[in-house]
C-alpha cells in the first residue's frame, strides 16, 4: 500500500543536517505498521513527508514515496492535494488544536468536503446539500456517536478529547481512503478513551482494509495493534519485523532498551516471570544521578 | 502522621458567562484524602473526575467551597502567615505540560532557583552551585545551566521541573500526570529518580494519574476518583486488587496489554502480583 525507499530529510535551518537518514518501509494493506521512537527520532517527519506536508524549513534530499502504486514524490501539488482526503487521510496528536474554535464541527465537515472533491464554494453551513450532509452523518455515525446531528452542531470546545479524536477519524473517513496516517492519536487522552480510540482504528482497519500506519512512542499501544514495527532511532531505522518476533527476540540495543523500560512498568522482564513491580536496573544515564540524601537538619524540622 | 490533607472539600466553577447560560458544575464533593509522612499515595481517575482539581485545592492555589486543606493538622488558610509560608515551601507540584510551567526567557538556573529566591535567598556563586547540584540530581548536566527552555527536549525539561519541586528541599511532592507523557526510556529513568528520592529522603508522594500501572508500582495507597467524589481506597482489608467499583474497572480494563500475544495483560499481572 505504501513503500517508503532510502528516505532521506534535511532541515535547512542554520546549518543543513540530515535528521532522517535512509529510512525505509513499507505498509501492507488491510494491516497495523507501527512507527516507533523517541520524540526528535524523525518519526513524525517522516509520516508528513509521506503526504507531501512537511513544513518549510525541512526538504526532502532523496528517496521514494509510493502509496497504491503512485510515485508521491512527482505529483504536482494539486495532485497531492487530491491524495489527502482521496486515498490516504491523517490523523494527528492534538485533537484540540487541530479543530478552528469559532467553527462548528459542521463547518469542519463541509471545508474537508470541499477540499476534497465535494461542493467547492459554497462554505457556509447553512447551505450545506443534503448529499454532504448525509456523508458527515455517515461517517460520524460510523465512529460510535448515536446522534450525529448533535455533533455537527456542536463547536470543538464543547466535546471532550476523546470525541473531537473521534470527530477527526470521522473526518479522515469522509472518502473512501486505502491508506491512514496517525500521528500519536492517543498520546493526550486518558487511558478510557485511549482504548476506545484503539478499538476505533482497529475496527475501522478492518471493515475499509486499509493499510494504517501509527506512530507512537507507546509500547503499549504497539502491542496493542501492531501486526508489523518499524523502530527509528536518531533519524534511523534501526530495526523492523512482526510485531512478536520484535517482542521475543529484539536485536537491537535500543530496542531491547525500550521493551525492557515497557514491560517493567507491568513488573516484568523478558523472561514471562513477574519480577515484582519497581525492581528494575536504573538506567545508566541515570545511575550516576542519585540525588544526594536530604540533609538532617532539613528533615528533622 | 498526616502530612498533608484535604478534609471533606467540595469546589464548584461557574461555567457560561456574558452570553451564555450560567450554570454551575460541582467538579468535587465531600472529598477526604490524607498523605501520611513518608508514603505515597495514588490519586487516579478519567480526565474530568476532578483529580486534578484536587490536586490544586492540596498546593492551596484555590480555596475550597466547603472543607478544609490541613497541612500538619493545620488550616492552610487560617492559620497565619508564617505557617502558609511553611506550606507553600514544604509542598512542591510538577505539573505534566512541563513546556507551560516555564518562563521561555527564564536560563534554566533561573527557572530552578526561583523557588530559593522565594525562601532562601543566596549569593549568586552559592545559587549557581547549587542549582548545579539540583541538575545532576535528575540527570543534567552543568553544562545546561545557561540553556532556555526551547533548547530542551520534553524528557529533559518535565526533570528540569522536578529539580525545581526539589529545589527548596520539600516534604511533599504532587505529581499531576507528570510522566505520563514521556517517552518510554525517560518515563523509566524519572519514576527511577522519583523512587529513589522516597527511599533515600523519605518525600511523600501525590501521584496524580489515568494510569494504573504507574500508581500500583509506585504507591503504598490508592484512591479511585469519579464525578468528584472517591468511590474506592486501599484500606488494610481492601488492596488495590480486591477492587471492585466500575470505575476502577473501566480504567483497569484500559491499560494496554505488555504484550502482542495477550499475555501479561495487566489484570492478571495485579491480582498474582499481589497474591505472590
């Protein structure tokens, strides 16, 4: 579905560096392909990179993009345009400030409609077609809210996280797209809407058989819904495979890093024995960080 | 003995204004906690159960609608000066949006030494060295002290926050989603950081939280907050597994599995955890 080949970005600002280098991967279709990393790894570029988004200061210096068997890196920017919303949409982290305040969710619906093919001009709500309409309803309806209407009336402000998350799956559902980008779509919500939202994609993945690829930092949310990982570590891949042969037998050491500082959340090691919770090794970068013991005097008072 | 504590509080907002509909919203009710000296306790709940509200009415910066925030047995706000003072030194907060608790033209000595300068005011080669102290204390280096916050990552600045909670030596420390956003590895390094400082110099702890995981490693009690009031708390004949309310189950249920083959699912890991 999509194939990423020797990616390779610069940020131009001050001196030119590299930040993403020789990154490659590709998302199957109809499957989870997870993008793991640390913030500032790359991950996040590189998921703009995909859909032509990636800000001013930051250029593309080699490698291909090709989703559905189109070479991304050749269209013309009318082409890309048609790309987003047509075959491949984009989640992102912050419902909160990816929503326009003074715009009802209506408003939102009708501008990613006409963006994308729908009723160009005619962007106010109170003339939204019915055809349009019935398309939001759909697709809100699709993502569990049981009045649609409701929804569509309301301004993002007065939903919750949670919803407006959902609201934006809604809005990447309003064509029929073979290819979803989700940039830490849960990394703000509480741990409740978190697995609804989860559940959301999951559901969504298999009823279109699109192809989805989920960046995160979480690996929780990778064991969660990976079928494939890619881990990217300073602008690297650093290792890539399924999810539980990644799992079982990590070969990298920032991998193995990452699994370990995972699973001693849940008490446990790479060996499935519970190790009793808070017996992990300190890392090393902190080893030497002990902060001294309160003196006496302060404790005693 | 209870350090700090917060005896049948209730806190009401307005919400709508001008324009709108005024109406008012009781975000707490009748809500008792209590820190004792030297533990820690786990305040979990849904976003919009109240717990971060809770957690302000505890560092005094609202007052209650009803109730009373003790610190030592004392009424933090009608017990005089001196002893707010005390309070408002002995009780330290970090806060999850590390990047909005910061002056962005604050150097990172300035930022960590504002609380000195509040208490224990220092000659500038003293405040350097021990801001310096601070720094390592969580992972940094000397070498950041003259750094701004747009010159660190998330993970660097949200411990730049903790040295400053440590700055002025404080008794309790209120945590409000301070880790949960951070990756992975840092999450790891800080709750190492954050456990050591208990073993060592006995601070208590508020851990304010959506995650289970976190408060059942970290905590010698819990408390389940929802629609503002505490529906379940650790007792001695009530351990965090034995719980039962559907709010604690619906957060249980959403902690994410350890695993992709649906082992190490984490209500299986409480329930042997504790019984072993």
């Amino acid at each position: 579905m999509l194939a990423v080949e020797s990616l390779e970005l610069e940020i131009l600002r001050g001196r030119p560096r590299k930040v993403v280098r020789n990154v490659s991967f590709s998302v199957p279709r109809g499957r989870v392909t997870c993008l793991v990393g640390e913030s500032g790894c790359g991950k996040s570029l590189t998921c703009l990179a995909i859909l032509g988004l990636l800000p001013e200061a930051v250029r593309r210096t080699g490698g291909t993009i090709t989703i559905d068997g189109e070479r991304v890196n050749d269209l013309s920017p009318e082409h890309l345009q048609a790309l987003r919303g047509g075959k491949a949409a984009m989640i992102l982290q912050n419902p909160m400030s990816c929503f326009d305040p003074i715009c009802t969710v209506k408003s939102h619906f009708l501008e990613s409609l006409a963006a994308h093919g729908g009723n160009p001009g005619r962007l106010s709500p109170e003339v939204m077609p019915e055809s349009d309409l019935a398309r939001a309803r759909r697709s809100l309806a699709e993502v569990g809210f049981d009045s649609p209407d409701d929804i569509l009336d309301a301004y993002p402000f007065q939903l919750s996280g949670g919803m407006l998350q959902r609201v934006m799956v809604a809005l990447a559902l309003l064509s029929e797209i073979r290819l979803l980008l989700a940039d830490e779509p849960t990394t703000d919500l509480d741990v409740v809407s978190q697995a609804r939202i989860l559940t959301l994609l999951d559901e969504t993945r298999r009823r279109h058989g699109m192809g989805v690829l989920l960046v995160t930092h979480d690996i929780g949310v990778v064991a969660r819904m990976a079928d494939f990982v890619v881990v990217m570590h300073k602008g690297e891949v650093v290792e890539q495979g399924e999810v539980a042969t990644l799992f079982a037998a990590p070969r990298h050491a920032y991998t193995r890093a990452l699994l370990q500082a995972h699973l001693s959340l849940y008490g446990l090691s790479f060996g499935d024995e519970a190790v009793g919770v808070g017996t992990v090794s300190p890392e090393p970068c902190l080893a030497a960080a002990t902060p001294g013991p309160v003196p006496e005097e302060v404790r005693l008072r | 003995m209870n350090l700090l504590e917060a005896r049948q509080v209730a806190k009401r907002y307005r919400r709508g204004g001008l324009f709108g509909k005024r109406s008012e919203v009781r975000v707490l009710e009748d809500v008792s906690i209590a820190l004792e000296e030297g533990k820690s306790l786990g305040l979990v709940g849904r976003s919009g159960s109240g717990k971060s509200t809770l957690g302000r009415l505890l560092l005094g910066l609202e007052r209650p609608d009803e109730g009373q925030i003790l610190y030592k047995g004392k009424d933090i706000f009608t017990s005089g000066k001196e002893h707010f003072r005390r309070f408002r030194r002995d009780v330290q907060v970090v806060f999850q949006n590390s990047l909005g608790a910061v002056n962005p033209r604050f150097r990172a000595v300035d930022i960590v030494a504002e609380p000195l300068d509040n208490f224990e005011p220092l000659s500038a080669a003293e405040r350097r060295c021990r801001v310096a102290a601070l720094l390592e204390g969580v992972g940094l280096s000397e070498a950041d002290l003259d750094k701004f916050p747009s010159q660190f990552s998330g993970g660097e600045l949200q411990r730049l926050c903790i040295a400053r909670a440590l700055a002025p030596r404080p008794r309790v420390i209120i945590l409000d989603e301070a880790v949960s956003n951070l990756d992975m590895l840092i999450q790891v390094q800080v709750l190492n950081l954050l456990r050591r400082l208990r073993d060592n110099s006995g601070t208590t702890f508020l851990f304010v939280s959506h995650d289970l995981r976190l408060v059942a490693d970290m905590c010698d009690s819990v408390a389940i907050l929802a629609d503002g009031h505490i529906v379940e708390r650790t007792s001695p004949e009530k351990p965090l597994r034995d719980f039962s309310h559907p709010a604690f189950l619906e957060l249980l249920d959403a902690v994410l599995p350890a695993r992709p083959d649906g082992s190490g699912v984490f209500r299986n890991i409480l329930s042997q955890e504790r019984t072993a």
